[in-house]
C-alpha cells in the first residue's frame, strides 16, 4: 500500500483536475470588469475607497467560489446573492460578447490527455450558468469527461470538494494519489493539496506568481498548461 504522502511519479496520473480561467481559459480581465457591475448595483460606485478596497480582495482572492467572495466583501447572505447574480450576469454577457478566448495549447492538452487515457475534468468557481456559457462559446461542451462548479460539490475552492467530487463521479482512480490538478491561483493549489493529489501544478498565466503557487503547496510550476503533458510523462 502506497503511503499518504509519499513521493508519486508524476507519470501514474489517471485524473487530471483543471482549472477554467487563467489556466486553460483566457478571460482578459473580465471578472474585474465584471465585479464592477455587481459592486455597482449594491450602491459600491467606482473610484470610491470602499470599491477600491473590495477589488483589492477580488484580485487576491482569485480562484475561491464567486460566492463566497461576495459573502466576505458583502456580509449578509441576501445582498451576496445580489452581488453574485449581478456578476454572473454581467460575465456572461462579456463572455457572450466574444471576449473570451482559450489559452494556448489549452484545447490540444485537454485532448492530448484523453487519448493517453487520463480522464480530464474542468472545474471553476464560477457558478453554472456562467460555467457553460464559457463551454458554449468555445465549443468546448464535450472536450473533458466532466465539469464541476461549487455547487456541484458542495463547496468551491480552497476547500477539497471540486477535486474529490471529479474522483467520485469519474471513479477514474483508486487513490487521490493518482491525482493531478492545475491551476494559476493559491486556491488551486490549496484545494488540490487538501484533496491529497500528488502534482498539485501551479501555471503562470493567471493571477499568481510562481512564490504565491509555491507557498501554498504547488509541487510543480509550469510556465502553461501546455507543459502539463510532458511533466506527466504522455509526451
């Protein structure tokens, strides 16, 4: 029996956990543009200290559930709501505007992956409806096994239960050993190491630099997700 916390071979992967924007999606600044609507209709107006303060937590916050950042920045449950749907809207009609765009060498990873065995699965910490608004317009709806949201599993990201609810659905793997997971924020990188994965692979084109991915627990740092393959061994 493997231990908990052995090294792993980063060529035993089986499931492979991604992250949607700034990993393998590219969104151009579209969630900040995005949360100025929704800080808008809560009476936050741009320019102001309280806006500047709470976009400052945005950016740091990158890559946890949407809603849970608007939990924090708002308080009460009713107007985080409203924030929430405000930005989900707003994000939508960005990403419906043609604004989004995969990041390079995204589309050929995701494939590169299957046809070497590995079952592939996007997660976000976008909600649904915004989720598969951004697979519509890449035509990317059947590119991986499966996608999850928050509320798909329970909770978003840092917690675990994006990572382990792709394990359980897909039943792709018998360990959290045989797990990768890539993402360019700390959240990534925390929610995979708390799943237990082995490659927890910090990217550098999104939010966090190779010092923000490392402190919180990245085992790799690769420069994109197009150098996910070679480092798990199927190119």
């Amino acid at each position: 029996m493997t231990a908990p916390h052995t090294p792993h071979d980063p060529r035993d992967t089986e499931l492979v956990v991604l992250d949607m924007a700034g990993t393998t999606v590219a969104d151009g600044g579209l969630v900040e543009r995005a949360f100025v609507t929704a800080a808008r209709a809560l009476g936050v107006e741009p320019g102001s200290p309280d806006h500047e303060e709470k976009l400052r937590y945005v950016r740091a916050t990158m890559g946890e559930s949407k809603i849970s950042v608007f939990r924090h920045l708002f308080g009460d449950e009713a107007s985080a709501r409203r924030a929430n749907t405000a930005f989900e809207e707003a994000y939508g009609e960005l990403v419906d505007g043609g604004l989004i765009t995969p990041l390079p060498g995204a589309r050929e990873t995701i494939e590169t992956l299957r046809a070497a065995g590995l079952t592939t699965v996007l997660t976000t910490g976008f909600a649904r409806v915004t989720q598969d608004a951004i697979l519509r317009a890449l035509g990317w709806q059947d590119l991986a096994s499966l996608t999850l949201c928050p509320a798909d599993a329970g909770r978003g990201r840092p917690y675990p239960d994006m990572v382990l609810t792709a394990l359980l659905r897909t039943g792709a793997t018998d360990s959290v050993r045989r797990i990768a997971v890539a993402g360019d924020t700390s959240y990534d990188m925390l929610s995979g190491c708390r799943a237990g994965a082995a490659v927890v692979a910090g990217v550098l084109t999104g939010a966090h630099d190779a010092a923000q991915l490392e402190t919180a627990g990245a085992t790799h740092v690769i420069g994109s997700v197009a150098e996910l393959p070679a480092l798990l061994g199927v190119v």
